[in-house]
C-alpha cells in the first residue's frame, strides 16, 4: 500500500498583489498604496511617486474620486473607507473607463486587508 500526501498552496490575496495585478501597460502603467498619513505602502514603479498626491486630496476632502489629467498621464486617486488611497496612472488616450473600473473592484479587494 502506498500513501500520497498532496499539499495545495494556495496564494493569499495581500495589498501587494492587488495594487501590482491593477497593471496592464494597456490602461495602467503604474499604481500605488497610499496610507492615512499619506505615505507609500505600496507601488509599482520607482518612477511614479504618489506621495505628491496628498496635497491634492486635501483640496477636496469630501470627494472619493480625483482624476487629474496632465500632458504625459491621467493620474486617478481612489480614497477609501478605511483613509488609506490607491493613486494609478494611466497613459495618454488610454480607455479612463476601463482603469475606473479595474480600481473600484481593486479598492474593494483591498479592503479586508488594512
């Protein structure tokens, strides 16, 4: 008689893995986390710094949804419930609906996790 014992691993869903699965190259080439305080958790690219960002947040503070459309990129900040933000950056003339969509269901992904 021979035993097999099988171990299935399964990968956890952690902060990480949402902010980099955001990344497509096709409407986001770049996405981070951003804490309460305003300073990165999490990001994608040393090129892209978030962190700038909170001034523009503090502009608005009521609004959840910030888009900023610049000459390079459209810079899009999500705040959530728990005042932490996840900032993506989509290329010119990239679909801005597509990028909103994928960050709402990332912003809820996210959630049980901070």
């Amino acid at each position: 008689m021979q035993i097999v014992i099988t171990r299935q691993v399964l990968q956890p869903v952690v902060p990480n893995t949402v902010i980099v699965d955001l990344v497509d190259e096709e409407c986001i080439i770049s996405a981070a986390l951003m804490d309460i305080e305003g300073f990165t958790v999490e990001r994608t690219s040393n090129e892209f710094k978030p962190t700038v960002m909170t001034e523009i947040l503090d502009l608005n503070p009521e609004s959840n949804l910030i888009t900023v459309v610049g000459e390079d990129s459209t810079i899009i900040i999500s705040r959530l419930e728990s005042g932490h933000s996840i900032i993506i950056q989509c290329p010119t003339g990239s679909n801005l609906g597509k990028a909103r969509q994928k960050l709402s269901v990332a912003c809820k992904a996210i959630i049980p996790f901070l």
